[in-house]
C-alpha cells in the first residue's frame, strides 16, 4: 500500500504522529503537508494529492486542517475520492468496510494525537466488505461519471 499525506498549518502535530505511525506499519507514504512556517490554504494541499490518489498513484490518502472538514470537502470534489472525516475508532472501520473510502480527514483541533493515531491504523487495517456496499459505491461512481 502507498499513502499520500497532506496538511495545512494546522495539522501539523497529527501528520507528525501519522508519519511515525506509517513507519512503524512499514507502509510507504510521501508526505506532500505544507512547511507551516506561515498559513496556508487546505485547498491547495487537498487538491493535488487527492488527484494523486484518484488517478492511481496512491492506494489511499490521509489529510488533516484544523477541524478536518476543509480537507474533506476539497478531496470529495475530486472525482473518485471517497473521502471520511472520521474522528473515531467505529467510524474508521466502518467507513472502510462500508463505503471504501480512499482518503481519510481528521481535524487537529477536534481530536488528540493518540486517538488520530488509533483511527489511522485501523482505517488503514480494515477492509471494504464489497457485496450489497458495493453497488452502493457503485451508485455514487455512476452519479459522478454521469
Ligand atoms: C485553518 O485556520 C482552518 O480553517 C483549517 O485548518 C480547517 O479547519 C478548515 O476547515
């Protein structure tokens, strides 16, 4: 698996967490999050590496703002992503088993650094389930090629 993450001046301490995370799993990733020595703009950040992750180049991608809620709606205009803001532990495995999401968003300003780091890690262990969830993805790809 190969993961993009991404964020703006304000998630810095969770991309942090999320990077040690991916290196103790073994799991490539680039890291594309701004320097935040000044503010930045989540759109900028969010666009290009959710076009990495729906055009292939990566299997999954993990963008993190203040409250998250920037990140996610800029990645789910990018056709093919399916990204979850996601702020706890059910949810992270739901939304992989339900709704295959590819990108997740979490917001430094809403969660912790450990329960980030829990979220991601079962986020990216679980598996989407298929069957009756995927002809519900299969409703919203059909909506967006449309
Ligand atoms: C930055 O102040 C903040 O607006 C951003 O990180 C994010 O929370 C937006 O949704």
């Amino acid at each position: 698996m190969k993961v993009i993450l991404t964020s703006d001046h304000a998630g810095v301490t969770i991309r942090n967490e999320v990077i040690k995370l991916l290196e103790e799993m073994d799991i490539a990733y680039e890291d594309t999050g701004c320097d935040c020595s000044t503010s930045v703009d989540y759109p900028d950040y969010a666009f290009p590496a959710a076009e990495r992750v729906a055009s292939g180049e990566f299997d999954r991608g993990i963008f993190i703002c203040g409250t998250g809620i920037g990140m996610s709606i800029s990645a789910n205009k990018v056709k093919g992503i399916r990204c979850a803001l996601t702020h706890d532990v059910f949810s992270a495995k739901a939304t992989r088993q339900h709704n295959n999401s590819n990108v997740l968003a979490m917001g430094e300003r809403v969660i912790g650094p450990s329960l980030a780091r829990e979220i991601t890690k079962v986020w990216l262990e679980t598996e989407f389930e298929g069957g009756r969830h995927q002809n519900r993805v299969g409703k919203i790809d059909a909506y967006e090629n449309k």
